[in-house]
C-alpha cells in the first residue's frame, strides 16, 4: 500500500508502539519475592488479603480470587445453577470467554445487539431477547466504560434473572460513584497484563450474596470443603475433607496474589493518567471528520481499558484494514477489539450465523484499538495523534 505522505514534516517514530503494556516497578517486584521467600507459595495467607483488598476498592462483601478472567466468569455461570437448556444473553462484542463460560456450563449463549455509540449492550436489545428459558444476563463493561447497570438489573429483577458483568475491562471504574464490582449479584474482573493492574494472569468474582459466595469457593477449589456445615458425615480427624460438588483448579497462586496486591496500591495512579491520554485522544479525535470517538454515558466514571477509534468510511478513500496498515507503517502497532463472538468457526457449527447483530457487525467493520497504558510518554500519546491526523487527511475524501 502507497505510504501516507508526511504530515507538516513530522518523522515517523523510531520504535513500535504496541495497543498495550504491563507496568512494572521495584514495589511490584519486591512483592513477588516475598513471597518467594516466604512459606507459601499458593494456598497461602495472600489469597485472603487480596480478596479483603478487593472488597475494600470494590465496595462487595466477598471476592473469590482465580486463575484467570475466563475462570471467573466460569464459575460465576455454575454457582448462577446455569445448566443443559438454559440461555444467558450478553453481548458478541467481547472476547469469547464471556459466552465461552455460558457453553461450559451446557447452556446456549443468546446475542443481544449494542448501542452504536457507547458500543456496550443495548438494555432494550437484552429485553426483547428474554425467553421461557433465560436464567442471566452477563453485561460486559466494553472498553471499561459500565454497562447501564441500572437498567439492565431492573430488567433481571422483573424477570427474576441473576445479573453478571464481566468487569475484565473496568476495574477502577465508577458507575454513579459506586465501582464496579458491587454493582452486579456477581462480577468478573480479568487481571492480564494489558488490563489496568495486573497479576500476571489472574480474576476474581465479586458478589454481596454468602450462598453465591460459598458456591464460588467450592468451584475454584475441586468442590472440596473442610467446612463441617457443608460435609455429610462427622469428620474422622483434623485432615478430613470432602468433596461435596465438581469443582475445578482454578486456585490462583501467592506470587500472583502479592503482585496484585501491590498494583492495586496504583490504581488511582493508574486510573487518572489512562483518564489523562483519553482527554487527550478525545480533544484531538473529535476535530477529525475521517474518524468517530466511543462515546460514554454521564453515569460512568470509566477507568479504561481500550480506546476504540472507529473510522468513517464514507468520508474515506481506504477501509479498516488499510487504516490499521497505515497506523503500523508509522510504528503505531494497534489491535481490533472484537470480532463478533458468533462469527467463530466454533459458534458457527452450533448453529449462529452472521446478521443476529447488525449495529455490532457494523461496528467491527470500522473499529481499531490504539495505544493505551499507564507507561506511555506525553510524546507517545502525541505520536499517535499525529499519525491519525496524517492518515485520514492523505486519505480523505
């Protein structure tokens, strides 16, 4: 492809600039090794002070930590008793596992279509989507902006539905001044490396419900218990134990949770620069007629995750992809967030088809991710500002 040409003479940046990147410092490394020198590796005193930081960022009564953010939603869908002839809607604009953990569980995973400007799941597409056999709705909070969540509880109360989010992206975020992670029955957060704070890999779930809470800890832990309430026969000793459900290892480990726990001491810090270079993308973006910026709804005090640029492209000459070739060519190494979930050779052998959401098969058409993390200089965040401008003003219509 014919290279943009330069714009008022600005070179092209010397190094890739990726759409994300962990953030590491002494603190977090220091964490990690105490750990290690310390008597547990796993299973270990950790655990619980991360879930006793989480509920006090959160605002939740209990968290569950766990493996990984695909493990979080898996076992909020089991201790949701979501099973063989269920259907839970959510969104197809996510990374699999928000429907992935509907499929583990023997359900079906039913679409609801966004809204075209904030792109998070349309609380009226979720209403007209509810059958005889709908047992939840899993809201994503796309980007890291929340779902209307108001409303989308209100439908689930009315129908008696239980209401998860997958808050993988939104961790730091406030929803009319409350943070999610205590807005839902249960939560899901992620904490992979390109996400706000991270544990390297790593979730949680996040409920105010004890049964839930109870259910979620069998499932993460084999479905043993030590608990005498729970087993069926008097103990016969101190290392007696039962396996009173089927769980799973999805037991997350002390390193991690001693990391975690120090990233979460920056995440106000972490919050407010990603809050900095999305004003700066924002101011910069919207005087581009080529391109469109996601917009938010006031109720969301979003710490985000991903900027989402969508082009225009009848007011340009190139499609998405040459857009995204462009951007690279000016070593700015960008990503599309998402591919509909139901456009996966797998969905497509159970039956979903292209056209069950057409405001979010729009949207994929026309979406890049571009950079955004704690660690980007002032000159990063103009660096991909200047490439935009370049490339919507050579290719302009």
């Amino acid at each position: 492809m014919e290279r943009p040409a330069a714009a008022g003479g600005r070179p092209v940046r010397d190094t890739k600039l990726f759409y994300g990147h962990q953030y590491l410092d002494e603190a977090d490394y220091q964490a990690v090794l105490d750990v290690l020198k310390s008597d547990y590796l796993t299973q270990g005193p950790k655990i619980t002070e991360l879930e006793q930081k989480l509920c006090a960022i959160t605002g939740a009564k209990y968290a569950v930590a766990v493996s990984n953010g695909t493990a979080a939603l898996h076992i909020a869908c089991l201790a949701a008793g979501i099973g063989e002839g269920d259907e839970v809607i959510t969104t197809p604009i996510t990374f699999a596992a928000s429907a992935n953990c509907v499929l583990y569980c023997g359900a079906r995973p039913v679409f609801a279509d966004i809204n075209e400007k904030t792109y998070n799941i349309d609380p009226e597409s979720v209403r007209a989507h509810i059958t005889e056999r709908t047992k939840a709705v899993i809201g994503v909070d796309f980007t890291g902006q929340s779902v209307q969540a108001d409303e989308l509880k209100a439908i689930c109360r009315e129908h008696g539905l239980l209401f998860i989010t997958d808050s993988a992206h939104s961790c730091g975020t406030k929803y009319k001044g409350r943070p999610t992670g205590s807005l839902a029955d249960m939560t899901a957060f992620s904490f992979h490396p390109v996400k706000t704070v991270t544990a390297g890999e790593g979730g949680a779930v996040l409920t105010d419900d004890p049964a839930l809470y109870r259910r979620l800890s069998l499932f993460r832990t084999h479905g043993i218990t030590r608990d005498p309430a729970l087993m069926s026969r008097e103990p016969d000793g101190p290392w007696y134990y039962e396996m009173v459900d089927l769980g799973y290892n999805y037991r997350m480990t002390d390193i991690q949770a001693g990391l975690l726990i120090s990233q979460l001491d920056k995440l106000d810090r972490f919050v407010r620069r990603r809050k900095e270079i999305v004003a700066r993308y924002n101011e910069a973006f919207s005087r581009i007629p080529q391109v469109t910026v996601q917009e938010e709804i006031p109720e969301s005090d979003t710490a985000r995750h991903l900027y989402i640029l969508r082009i225009r492209p009848e007011r340009l000459s190139i499609g998405r992809r040459q857009f995204f070739d462009a951007l690279a060519a000016e070593n700015i190494c960008c990503n599309v967030h998402y591919i509909p979930v139901y456009y996966f050779p797998q969905y497509q052998r159970l039956g979903y088809r292209k056209g069950l959401c057409p405001k979010a098969e729009k949207l994929y058409e026309e979406i890049i991710t571009l950079p955004l993390y704690y660690g980007m200089s002032d000159k990063d965040v103009e660096d991909v500002i200047a490439a935009v401008e370049k490339i919507a003003a050579y290719y302009a219509l």
